[in-house]
C-alpha cells in the first residue's frame, strides 16, 4: 500500500521521487522515475530535517511541518510523518510546488496509517 501511495506522487508533474526515510538516514520504501540515489538521498534528508527540527526547538518555534528546499534544479520538499519516519519529494524545476504540497497533505494520513 505504501509503494502505491507514493507512486501517486510520481503523477504530479515535475517529481521524480517519492521516498520514505526512517530517522536513521535508511529507506523504508520509494517510488523513483529516473536516476536517482536514493540511499544518499535518505541520508541527506534525515540530517536535513534533523538539524531544521533542532533549529525550530532552539528558537522556540514549535514543531517542524514541513521543509522546502529550493535549488537551481528543482525543489526537495520533506515532512516528518512520525517520530521514526520522514518523506521526502524531488522534483524539478517545472514541478508546481503548491500542488506537492497539496498532495502531501491530501495523503499525510494514509502514509502514516501505510507505516
């Protein structure tokens, strides 16, 4: 079931990737279109979202929702979905970013239920 939820975001023009991260940096499960390193890709966004989330608590700014990072080629968007587990989404730069999110919190829910 998980696998299919996140092919779903395979459908969104302009991703690429949709990817289930455990906090410890390893891939629970992914659904790629293209060449992606997606064991690098899970250790980068567990950091990412790690050190944003420790940044947050630091300056009292509560909780983390969700993380944007915009690059020349396209955005990455992350969002917790448990203590243990974090997805991350790449796209490139024709993606519709309000759209990703739109998605991502259509489907919060059933990822989490799918864990």
């Amino acid at each position: 079931m998980l696998k299919q939820i996140l092919g779903e975001f395979l459908k969104v023009e302009g991703v690429s990737a949709a990817v289930i991260v455990g906090r410890d940096g390893f891939v629970i499960e992914s659904a790629i279109s293209g060449k992606i390193d997606i064991d690098a890709l899970g250790a980068m966004a567990s950091t990412g979202m790690g050190t944003s989330e420790a940044m947050g608590n630091e300056l009292g700014k509560g909780a983390l929702d969700q993380m944007l990072v915009e690059l020349e080629k396209g955005p990455i968007i992350m969002s917790p979905l448990s203590a243990d587990e974090l997805i991350a989404i790449v796209a490139d730069s024709t993606a519709n970013v309000g759209r990703i999110r739109y998605e991502l919190k259509k489907n919060k829910e059933r990822l989490i239920a799918a864990l």
